[in-house]
C-alpha cells in the first residue's frame, strides 16, 4: 500500500511510520479485515447495492491490505461455479482490478469505482440464467437485450415491451 504525507514533507514520500502502523494493525485485526472483504464483495455480488460507491472506497483499501486473501476469495468463489463460467468469471476479477494501482489517491479510487459496476453488471450477467432461452408463459418468447425484455407473441407476431 503506498501513502502519500500531507505535512511538510516533499510530495510524494511515504510516511514510513504510518505504514509500518498500519500493518501491525491488519496483522493483528487480519480475521476482522477478511470478514469485512467478504461481507462487501457479498453485498456487491448478490444483494441490490443502491450505492456501489459507498461500497468500493472501504473495499479498495481493505483488497489492499489483504491482497492475498483476496485473491484466495477470488479463486474459491469461481473453483465453485461451473467449469464452462470459470473462465469467464475469473475475467470478471481480473477487470475488476483493471488498471487499479496500489495506492489510495482519488484518481485510483475512481476507476476502482468504475470497475466495480462493471465488476457487478458482468458477474450478474453470468451467474444467472439465460433469460434468451427462457420460454414465456402461453407459448411467448422471452429475449433480453440491454436490460429491456421484449415479448414476442408467437401467435400472429405481435410485440409488447
């Protein structure tokens, strides 16, 4: 994780103590950094998350701290799903993390937001079924096309939307 002083130091240095501090706190709160990494990808992963910003900035920097256990997630979570999704949800982690650098300067900060909605739209787009191949009640077909599902009457071609 890098840092950047605000005080009267040269732009740009590291403020040594505060990192060093910060990692003795992680070490010894690691389970609690872990479960807070989890409950948050869980929110953003399956519940309706109104606001995904509010759940990125804590995120990133807990992803920070705790890179590996991250990653653990990340691999035990797609090992679950099954093999014909595995690769395309481990692209989804992979974006999620796209141009993301170490640091917590804004500029970072925003794209991992971007990211994240991305991260989101995608995964649900995998996880659940193919609404294109869903057949509809009375003999209707169902297709999805960006969010939008079209009823196709198969009876004398008429559309409702």
């Amino acid at each position: 994780v890098s840092t950047q002083s605000t005080g009267g130091s040269k732009k740009g240095t590291t403020d040594d103590g505060v990192v060093q501090k910060l990692r003795e706190i992680t070490n010894v709160e690691n389970n609690v950094f872990q479960q807070i990494i989890s409950s948050i990808v869980h929110i953003v992963m399956y519940e309706e998350c109104k606001n995904q910003w509010s759940m990125s900035r804590p995120l990133l920097g807990m992803i920070l701290l705790n890179q590996e256990y991250f990653e653990g997630m990340q691999k035990n979570f797609i090992s679950l799903q099954p093999a014909e999704k595995q690769p395309l949800l481990a692209k989804c982690f992979e974006n999620l993390m796209n141009e993301v650098e170490p640091n917590l300067l804004s500029k970072n900060r925003d794209r991992f937001t971007q990211n994240m909605a991305h991260f989101r739209r995608d995964l649900n787009n995998q996880l659940q079924p193919n609404k294109a191949q869903r057949g509809g009640p009375g003999g209707m077909e169902m297709s999805m096309d960006d969010d939008v599902y079209i009823v196709v009457h198969s009876a004398r071609g008429g559309i409702s939307t």
